[in-house]
C-alpha cells in the first residue's frame, strides 16, 4: 500500500510538466501566516486538499495570465516545517517560491537562512519571493531594513494576511514569475529535443558515442537539477 501511494504522488506530480500547470510553494517557520495568507488571496473559492502522508496542504486556483488560462497548485508545509525540512517531494518540479517570515518574531526573520539554503540545493533557479507578513501589527516595520532580500537579490512584498494588504499583488506575481521561469525552461527543453533530431539524421555512430536517447536523459536530469 504504501508504495502505491508513493507511486500516485510522483504521477500526479507530472501534471507539472504540462504548459498549463504550474506548482508554487510557501516556506518559512509554523504560525507565520503561511496558510493563512494563501486563504486570503483565494477567499471563499478555494477548497484545500489535505495530503497527510506527504504533511502538506494543496490549494487549487485558476489564474489568467497574458489571456492564457493557468492551472495553480500552491503547496502549504501543513506543519511539517516544525522540523526545520522539507521532504525532497515538496521541492520537486515547483517552479516558485513564497518564503515567509512574521515581522514580530525576529526567529522567523533568522531562520530564513536555513529556509533559502534547503530551497537552492533542490531548486536552484526558480524565482523566490520574500514575504513580511503581520505588518498590520505594527505598520513602522515596513519602513526596517530587512537585509536578507537585498543580500540574495529578492522581491521583499510588505503583507498583511489579516487585512489583506499587499496580498493580491503577491500572489498575482508569484504566479507571473513562475509561468515565466516554466516558460524559459520550457524553451531549453525544446532545443534539446531538436538538436537530438539532427543526432537521429546522422546514419550510424561512432563507437562509445552516446546514443540520442541517452544524451536526452542526460540533459534532462541535469535540467531537473539546475531548475
């Protein structure tokens, strides 16, 4: 049983590589407002999915973007992040980021570190957004310096899931950015797989040289490791 369930999830997971689908993931410490947050943008049009054996939340939401329809999963931690990880599935074919801290406990603000460096080992290249939420508790935060954004060059939204300040636009933009990163790396793979039509055009092969369908293998594992 358990490898079937296994097995579902890595297939559902492929829906991800379609042009129309793209997967967005939310980081950062319990009870920073996280899922809270994701609830705010959806508002009543949403209906979570609680995928316990995986300890994660999913969100469904259909976005328009350039008058294209877009099929939206944002994927919500659901506690596991009490742990201080990810299980490597969480990270798997997502193609952005929404990283979380409370303006209010300066622990979620210095556990970002740890949060940014598990992203970047599995997903190098996709677009992180940083998020300050609870900004409605005290609005002179947004006037702070927060260095880690400046350090690894990120978009620093100033939210409030209570009163709904800023989160539209966040979430609106997340979905941008990530179907533009789907877009671009979609664009690689379209060029490998025509430079491996010219391979099957040479008649025969030089011996221990690699065969088309090896170097496509090849080149898309190393495109799954590098975003």
């Amino acid at each position: 049983m358990a490898g079937d369930k296994g097995k579902h999830c890595e297939l559902d997971q492929e829906k991800y590589d379609a042009h129309d689908n793209v997967k967005i993931i939310c980081l950062g410490d319990s009870a920073v407002g996280k899922s809270k947050l994701v609830e705010r943008f959806l508002m009543d049009g949403f209906q979570p999915q609680q995928l316990s054996t995986y300890a994660l939340t999913l969100y469904k939401h259909t976005a328009t973007v350039d008058g294209k329809t877009i099929l939206v999963d944002f994927w919500d931690t659901a506690g596991q992040e009490r742990f201080q990880s990810m299980h490597a599935s969480y990270y798997h074919k997502a193609h952005a980021c929404i990283m979380v801290f409370d303006v209010q406990r300066k622990i979620t603000y210095k556990n970002l570190g740890t949060w940014y460096a598990e992203l970047r080992e599995f997903r190098p290249e996709i677009p992180c957004i940083l998020v300050a939420n609870k900004i409605d508790a005290d609005i002179q935060m947004t006037q702070k310096n927060f260095s880690f954004a400046k350090k690894f060059s990120l978009p620093l939204y100033f939210v409030s899931a209570a009163d709904g300040t800023n989160v539209v636009k966040l979430f609106n933009d997340a979905i941008r950015l990530a179907v533009a990163y789907k877009e671009s790396s979609q664009d690689f793979m379209d060029e490998v797989l025509q430079e491996l039509e010219g391979f099957r055009t040479i008649p025969g092969q030089m011996q221990g040289q690699a065969s088309p369908v090896t170097l496509f293998t090849e080149l898309q594992v190393g495109a799954e490791r590098g975003g």
